[in-house]
C-alpha cells in the first residue's frame, strides 16, 4: 500500500482549510476514519439497527452478530486468550473509570497505595484520586527521568506492602516514547501488584499482545484507532474481572432481578450495562484491519521512520527549540515541543492558517506540563496517511511561524 | 475622538489586509508595542478565565472615565487586548456598558479566531462590560 493509496481512503485529507490543502497534524487527539470505517457506520445505522442481546426478531439477531464478532476481532487483536476478557466502553476515559471504581470496591482499603506515572493523561490519574478520596488511600507518585523516560527500576522503589494497582501510559501523550511497561508488568508482578495500562496511544503505534506484556488491564479508545468516536475497550484478566464488582447497574449486565435480591450476568455483560454503542462499535472491525495492514506495509512504515527521522532531526538541530521526549530509540512520530520567546498556541494559531492542524496547551497532563516547568507545548502528531512531503511544509510554516513572532 | 470614530478606525485598518496571517502580523505588532504591565499587578484576581493562554486585566476609575491596561504570555493574545484597550480605555462606565462590541465581529476576529481563543475573546469582552458595570 502506498502512502497515496492509504490517502485515497480517507476523503477529508482532500480538502483544504483557508484555502491550503489541510495537514492533519493532530492524530494523537484524534484519527481520522478511513472509507471502510465511514461505510460499516453507515451500514449500521441504515441496515442493522436493533438492540443487542434482546429480541428474536433478524434485525436484533444481526446487530448481535456484528456487535459480538468485534468482540472476537479485537480479542484476536491483543492477543487475549477470552472474549470474556474484552469489554466495550465509551472509551479508554470510561475503561480507567470503570476499573478504578470496581477494582478498588473489590480490593483497596484505606492505607492501601496507587502508582502512577507523571507522564499520565488526566483519565488516568482523576479516576484513581477518586478512588483515593472514597477510600482514603494514597497516590504514590512515578518520576520521568531527565530524557522523559520511565523507569522501571524507579518503579521498584515505589512499590511497597500497600501498593494495590499501579497504572502506567504504554506511550505518554506528551513525551511519544514507547515506556517498557512489559519490564514494568514484570517488577509489579514480583510483589503481587496488578497493572493497568493506558494503551490510548500505544495500541496505535505498537503491536500488542496483553498475553506477552502480562498486563492485568489494558485499555484504549476507538477513535484514535481510525474507529467510530464513543468506542472503546477495556481487556481485564479473568481473574480480576471475575472478582469486581459491576461499575453500573441497568439492563443486560443481571442474571436475574427481584426485589428480594440481584444476580449479574457473567462476563462480560456483567460491565456492560445498559444499551450498548451497537452502532459505532462494530466499526473498530474496518479500523483495526486498516491499522493491522498499515503495521504489517513496509512502505507504510519505511515512511513513518522517514518522517520520524527528518522531524526528530529538525527539531532536535535547531536551536530555538525544546523537544521532550528525547530518546530517538524509542520515539513515535508524536513531537510535543516549546520554542524559545513564543508562546505555543500563538505557533498554532498561525500554523493554523497555513492549513496545519496541530494541538497546543496542556494536552491534559497538567502535572507532567508542571514536571517539565511549561505551562503548554506545541504538539504534531503524524499517522500513517501523513507524507514527508507534509512534514516538510510541517517544519517550514514552523520556521515561518517562529519568524513572524520572535 | 469618539468611541464610533475609534471603532471605524479599527475597522478601516483591519480592512487593509486580505489575508488572514497578515492580520495576525498586524496583531503581532499591536501586541508587541502594548504598554509594559507591571508584574506586581500580575495577581490572580486580574487574570481573565477562559483563555488557552494567561491574560491580566486591570482597570481604574479616573474622573469618571475607565483606564485600562492588560498584558498576555500570548504575542497574538495581546494585540487582541490591546486592540480592546486602546478602543475602549478612557471612556466612560456608561458608554462601554451600553457598547455591543459589534466591531470585533465585523473586522472578523471572532470567527476567524480557534473555538479555544474565540471563548478567551469572549471571557475579555465580558470581563471588561462586567467592569463598567460595577464602576
């Protein structure tokens, strides 16, 4: 597949913003949904639209299939060894709440310890402060090292006899490093600590196998893998999920309901209260084999590295600018940066105007912006139907923008 | 002269350029030649809520008028302060209470302004009515 071929899937990428063809520079917030995706959606809401699990009739019994084969597709997808293990959410925000709830009314009590990174995005620490304040437990806080890189030997020092959870980020939405959460995974389990792992934008650039990594939970949002926005997933061990209690209570998660007293289905309808996303869900079937193929094309990723090589190179030469999230080893093409006498959301307002959609601000990690002394950075964040060709008009519009205002 | 000739003035002048980034030029510059703010009134109770970038406004009554000055960590940001300032300081409470800012639309800041900044140009506007308001 050529990068050209990729582009011709995806209509937006054709239109142009001011008057200048539009560079879509903020995937990590964000991707766009390719033909196949938009197609299923369509198909869904004009073909098979019926309520799940519930009626005899062939509409319901169709949008049933659709919606539990994606269950099937996405177990094969990470590698989890059950389909009771995959749980749909409205996305990886939903997926850390729902886990932070149930886990902890299943195991924390007051005393008891969370770690998590300060490279978290915002869904993966409110949830566990949450936690913290119903339960009196306490945040125990993982440092980034002078590079943005997490160590796991740090995290060895953190754990101690109260560490209940640890939550880490597969990849920071700031920093774009791939962190060694299998090592991670590996020096938790020593001491009996389960982790979550916020795969929001791992699972968008790594392969993973929740099997190979030994991660208890594992959780990431559709929409930033080309599916339908409202999406998401949550992979528990059996184990845990067997021992949580529901998050909600409604339809469809019961065994059976009396006044007397409740049973709750099996899982996974046990977390899956309530009317289910039956119309968006089954599109994460088009967008992981859209993502599989684009992970499995040389020329897909021989463009990626091309592209990682010339930004990282620019940004990292020139001197009026600071990137975080340093080590070139384990660098996505995903740059948060700050440019020295320029304020970040005048670059993008700029930038803006010559068709290129980035994100500025605080990418919501608040504490990680305060770890590195900013209030904000500038952020570009390519896939895979991003060219050279763009990356280079990326860094001149960036040349540009810095001249027009320092 | 009066608030309706400044605010023509404004309109005229924004009226010279086509392009949108040479209006953000013009801004840039009105930003940069704004007035030094002094950093003892960069307090809490003067920033502006609603803005992706920080912005301090400070007020006060003289003869019946309102003097403004403000400030921005924002190039952009500022210019658009300024813009405000230099079209609405020396006026008084009742003319500006009385305004409709109408004019920021039609030299087209708001709409052509990001969702993000477009709130922190209303959270100023509304900050500097509240003001006259309360004078």
């Amino acid at each position: 597949m050529s990068v050209s071929e990729i582009r011709a899937q995806f209509p937006i990428l054709g239109t142009q913003v001011y008057g200048k063809p539009l560079v879509y520079l903020d995937n990590a917030a964000s991707a766009q949904r390719p033909a196949a995706v938009v197609d299923t959606w369509k198909r869904l809401v004009e073909a098979e639209n019926a309520n799940i699990h519930r009626a005899v009739h062939k509409l319901a019994a169709d949008a049933t299939e659709a919606y539990e084969n994606t269950r099937e597709c996405v177990r094969a997808f990470i590698g989890a060894s059950s389909a009771k293990e995959i749980v749909f959410t409205s996305g990886a925000t939903a997926a850390v709440n729902l886990v932070a709830f149930s886990f902890g009314e299943a195991f924390m009590h007051e005393g008891d310890e969370i770690i998590v990174s300060v490279a978290e995005h915002h869904s993966n620490i409110v949830p566990w402060q949450m936690l913290c304040e119903r339960k009196k437990a306490v945040l125990k806080v993982l440092d980034i090292d002078e590079n943005g890189v997490l160590q796991p030997e740090a995290l060895r020092k953190l754990i101690s006899q109260r560490t209940k959870i640890a939550a880490i980020c597969h990849i920071s939405n700031v920093l774009g490093l791939v962190n060694d959460v299998r090592e991670m995974v590996r020096i938790c389990h020593e001491s009996g600590v389960p982790v979550l792992v916020d795969g929001a934008q791992g699972i968008v650039h790594e392969k993973v196998d929740v099997q190979d990594l030994d991660c208890d939970f594992y959780v990431f949002s559709g929409h930033k893998l080309y599916a339908a926005t409202g999406t998401g997933v949550l992979y528990g061990k059996q184990k845990w999920l067997e021992q949580m209690p529901p998050y909600m209570g409604g339809g469809e998660m019961i065994g059976t309901v009396r006044f007397s007293g409740t049973t709750y289905a099996p899982l996974p309808a046990k977390f899956e209260a309530g009317t289910q996303n039956f119309n968006s869900v089954p599109t994460l079937v088009p967008a992981i084999s859209f993502a599989d193929a684009c992970r499995k094309d040389p020329a897909v990723q021989q463009e990626q590295d091309a592209i990682l090589d010339y930004v990282y190179g620019k940004l990292t030469e020139d001197e009026r600018i600071t990137l975080y999230g340093v080590p070139r080893g384990t660098k996505v093409p995903l740059f948060s940066f700050a440019v020295k006498g320029a304020h970040h959301e005048d670059l993008a307002l700029l930038m803006d105007k010559m068709g290129i959609a980035l994100r500025s601000g605080q990418m919501c990690a608040e504490p990680l912006m305060d770890r590195l002394g900013v209030t904000g950075l500038l952020r570009a964040s390519f896939g895979p139907y991003n060219t050279l060709e763009e990356a280079e008009y990326f860094v001149k519009c960036l040349d540009r923008a810095i001249g027009m205002l320092v | 002269m009066t608030l309706e000739e400044r605010k023509q003035e404004v309109i005229e002048d924004f009226s010279l350029y086509e392009e949108w980034l040479d209006k953000y030029e013009y801004l840039i510059e009105l930003g940069k030649a704004l007035e030094p703010f002094p950093e003892e009134k960069k307090t809490e109770d003067r920033l502006i809520k609603g803005c992706q970038s920080r912005v301090w406004l400070d007020a006060e009554l003289r003869d019946g008028r309102l003097y403004f000055q403000a400030d921005s960590d924002a190039i952009i940001t500022k210019g658009i302060i300024s813009l405000l300032v230099s079209v609405y300081s020396g006026r008084t409470p009742e003319e500006i209470a009385a305004d409709d800012f109408g004019f920021v639309a039609q030299i087209g800041l708001r709409e052509n302004l990001s969702p993000t900044r477009a709130n922190g140009l209303v959270s100023m506007i509304e900050t500097i009515k509240e003001i006259a308001a309360n004078a």
